[in-house]
C-alpha cells in the first residue's frame, strides 16, 4: 500500500512538472503570450501594458508568407500559452508548426477575430495582348488559376494596414485576453479603449496625409495594399509578383510596364524582399520609386510601432507621389 502511494505521488509530481500538463484553456496571469509579426505584437503590446509583455515570434526582415521557423523560433512556440496569428491565409507556413502545439496553447487567429471582414485577395491584368493589358480571368484561366492569389484560399491577409481595421483587432484580442485571464480583464479593456482613441487620432492624421493623393495610382511589388487603399483612397493597378516568393517572368514585367503606363505614379518595393526587378522597372519607365514597409522594419518593437509604421508608410506614398521630378508628365499631373 506504502508502495501505491509513493507510485501515485511520483505519477503526480512527473504530470505537475511536465511541460505540456496544462490543459487547454489554462493560463497563467498574466499568460504567455506570443505574437508571430511586429505590427500585431505592437497592438498586443498596447493591450497588455502594465500586465507583461508579450513575446515577438518573427523579426520584420523575412516574408512571413514563406517564414520557416529557426529553432529559436520554434521553442518559443513550446513556451507560449497564448499565441497570436495572422491566420493561414497570411503565415501559410506557420500552419503546420502551429498544428503541432495548438492541443497546449490557446491559438488566437486574427483573421478570424469577431468583427474582422476579409476582402478578396485582387485580380490584377496578368497579360498583354496585341499592346493591350488584359485579365487574365478572362482569357487564360488555367494560368491565372496557377499563379493568382497567393494568399489561397483567395482571401487578403494584409488586414491591418487600415487603422479602422486595427481597431476591431484590439477590441476583439482585449476581449480574448481578458476571458483567459480575468483577474487583469479591467487593464486590457482599459488599455484598449486608450489604444483605440490613438488609432481614431491616427486614421484622422492618415487621412489628411493622403488628401492630395485621393485616387492616385501606383505598382506595388506584391499585392498588399488593398485594405490601406480603401481606408485612404489610393489605388494599386498591379503587382510585379503575384506570388512574392516567385521570380517574375519576363510576360510578367511586359505587364507592369504597360501598367506603368496606365496612369501609375509611383512603384513601391517592400523592404523584405530583393527588389532589384521594382527599380529596375522604376528607371525605365521614370516612375517615382520608393519603400513601403507593412511590418515595421528596422523599428522597435513595442505599443508605439504600429503607429510610426502606419505614419511612415503614408508618408512616404505620398512623398513618392507628390515628388516633383517625375519623368512621364502626362501621369504626373497632380
Ligand atoms: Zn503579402
């Protein structure tokens, strides 16, 4: 009997200090949490000022549509309680190293937060056809099946570029963090109330900074504007990769070029990517170029990021399309 009990203690204690004991659903307070990109874990940090700090899983210098863990990456992902994601249509290859954990950890997906509305990720002409840009959509379906819409299943994931939609992202994880952990649930509601005031002062800044450049049109290097154009009245006309992680084809660049032509202003490269193909296309045909940077690049991570990436990221759109030496002076018109 003596025996039985001392089997049952140390059955106890190896479940007590095993790392993965913690049922779903319990957390400590305040928990752990992990955030996958900057932009998110800025508003996070926000939601959890005065409680702790929540962790960042990737640096901005890397696509997170392609992100493959590093080890130091991935034990994060052991350690966490709470971790925040995009979603799959954004950190497609997150998917599977998140599966592995998602049995121990609360999985908050950000795409599919109450109040989120998804866009459909954009169709852009993909061909040229006797010196005309077509849709491809149109006349060469099994291609564009092929290479549109990385971001599969055809939804846009590049939600937060849009301080209205940042809102109901803060909103919907105080609500998530509160209910895992009540005792702190007055500080993240209170904190994200304060959050949301500054994100209404932002998007009222943003919206006068991109007054003079209401309708403007410009290229991108891949398609990930759409939610910052409809917030702020900007149009993307076309992307040089529709998948960011492919080279494009020389069919591809005779397109952006003729899309260069249709009125853009500017084209823009991404900080995280080899953009070498952006300015090239930027010399020939003398659009205005310039970096945009959607994840924080070279910022401080911390509650202040979102908001000096989202005043840089306008700035300098409006800078690129308000410059004066323009070459093509028919689309340069202000
Ligand atoms: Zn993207």
């Amino acid at each position: 009997m003596r025996l039985l009990v001392l089997c049952f203690m140390c059955l106890v204690s190896v479940l007590i200090k095993a790392p993965h004991a913690v049922a779903k659903g319990t957390v400590s307070s305040p928990p752990k949490v992990l955030v996958t990109i900057k932009p998110i874990h800025s508003l996070v940090a926000g939601i959890m000022e005065g409680v702790g700090e929540p962790e960042l899983l990737m640096e901005a210098d890397s696509s997170a549509h392609t992100h493959h863990l590093k080890p130091s990456e991935a034990s994060k992902l052991h350690k966490a309680q709470v971790i925040i994601w995009v979603g799959p249509i954004y950190e497609a290859a997150l998917k599977k190293s998140l599966d592995a954990v998602k049995n121990s950890v609360q999985l908050i997906t950000v795409t599919g937060l109450k109040g989120v509305h998804l866009l459909p990720s954009r169709a852009f002409h993909r061909a040229v056809d006797g010196g005309c840009v077509v849709d491809l959509h149109s006349c060469h379906n099994s291609h564009a099946d092929q290479e549109d819409h990385h971001e599969i299943p055809g939804k846009d994931g590049h939600l937060w570029l849009a301080a209205p939609n940042a809102k109901i992202i803060v909103k919907a994880i105080a609500q998530e963090l509160a209910q895992l952990d009540q005792r702190n649930a007055p500080r993240y509601l209170a904190n994200s109330q304060k959050i949301i005031k500054k994100l209404n002062e932002l998007h009222a800044d943003l919206v006068s900074e991109m007054k003079s450049a209401k309708g403007a049109k410009y290229l991108t290097f891949h398609d990930f504007t759409q939610y910052f154009d409809i917030a702020y009245g900007t149009q993307c006309i076309g992307a040089v990769r529709i998948n960011p992680e492919v080279e494009p084809s020389a069919a591809d660049l005779q397109v952006v070029r003729h899309q260069a032509k249709e009125g853009a202003r500017a084209i823009f490269s991404e900080p995280q990517f080899d953009t070498k193909s952006v300015r090239t296309i930027a010399e020939d045909t003398g659009l205005n170029y310039a970096q945009l940077d959607a994840l924080g690049f070279g910022l401080d991570k911390g509650p202040n990021l979102y908001f000096e990436m989202m005043r840089r990221l306008a700035y300098e759109m409006r800078k690129a399309f308000t410059e004066e030496e323009c070459i093509l002076p028919l689309v340069c018109k202000r």
